[in-house]
C-alpha cells in the first residue's frame, strides 16, 4: 500500500479555502448572523510564487506577493472608499489583531477605522500612561498600569472600559 501524498493526480491545482482572504459585511438575517461578502483575495506563498508555478499565474504573468495584512488592508482601504463618512468596524480573529493591520488601514482612513480582535495568547493590555507633569525629564511613558495579559492561566480581573482598549495611534497619545 502506497502512503498517502499531497501530489495525488486527482488533487485540485487550484488554492484550497484556507489561502482565501476575504472582507464581509456581519448582518443579522432572520435572528442569524451572516457574514455578506464584498470582497476576497487569493492568497499565495511567496515560495510558490518565486517557483513560477502554473497555479501562481493569471493569463501567463505571474502574481506579485502579498502578504495576508497587505491584502486584508487593500480590501479594507478599497470599501472605506465607497463608505467615506461612515465609520469602519473591523471584526478580525487573532492573528489579524494587531499593528500589521491597524497602521496601514488607521494611516489611509484615519480615525473612521476601530479594529474588534480576539486577543492574542501573548497580548499584554496596559491602561493609558499618566499625563506628563510640568518640566518632567526623560521621554514620554509608552504604557500606564499593566491590566493583565490574555493567557489562559491569568484571566483579566479588572473592569476595563472602552477607552482604557482602544487602540490609538502614535499622534493621538501624544
């Protein structure tokens, strides 16, 4: 009996759901959330791409790399446009939470732009830094009091409101 490879004659040539990045609108129809989708991108590794590879070409020119924040920011940057006045909450999973998302969308829409993210296992949330006091030496603190950190084993305890979280960029803080 043969072991089982991926290059089986009958696997598909084409990228599997998984190399998908895509952007929907969350509504609620009939009591049921559903994500409408309004835009989505295929995703390939750069090692495919620089193999030249057939499933890495779109009419015999092979694609330019990627990466999945460059898409998901693209596609973010793109539906801002046609929503300009409208403020733009993005719901993402972990891996999406964090500056490789948030400064190129937060650069091009500016303050219309909240990120809603799953904590990463290693995220530390730290409460804003205190205001600055007259004629204070040194640079400005970066981070206030530490809240707590998002690993099962240590669960945050303290109440957190909204603006102790919300993310700001470096313009604003100062």
């Amino acid at each position: 009996m043969k072991p089982f490879l991926t290059t089986r004659p009958n696997q598909s040539k084409y990228p599997w759901a998984q190399n998908i990045v895509s952007v929907g609108l969350l509504k609620q129809v009939k009591g049921r959330w559903a994500c409408l989708f309004l835009d989505f991108r295929f995703y390939l590794p750069l090692k495919t791409i620089q193999a030249k590879k057939e499933t890495a070409t779109i009419r015999g020119d092979v694609v330019p790399f990627q990466t999945k924040m460059a898409q998901a920011a693209q596609m973010l940057i793109a539906i801002a446009e046609h929503f300009s006045t409208a403020p733009i909450l993005t719901v993402t999973d972990s891996w999406f939470g964090n500056n490789g998302l948030w400064k190129p969308v937060y650069k091009a829409i500016g303050s219309r732009f909240n990120i809603l993210s799953r904590l990463r296992c290693n995220n530390v949330l730290y409460d804003r830094p205190e205001k600055r006091k007259p004629k204070q030496r040194g640079r400005n603190k970066k981070y206030g009091q530490r809240l707590g950190a998002a690993t099962a084993e240590n669960h945050i305890s303290v109440p957190l409101s909204i603006e102790a979280v919300k993310l700001t960029s470096p313009q604003e803080s100062s």
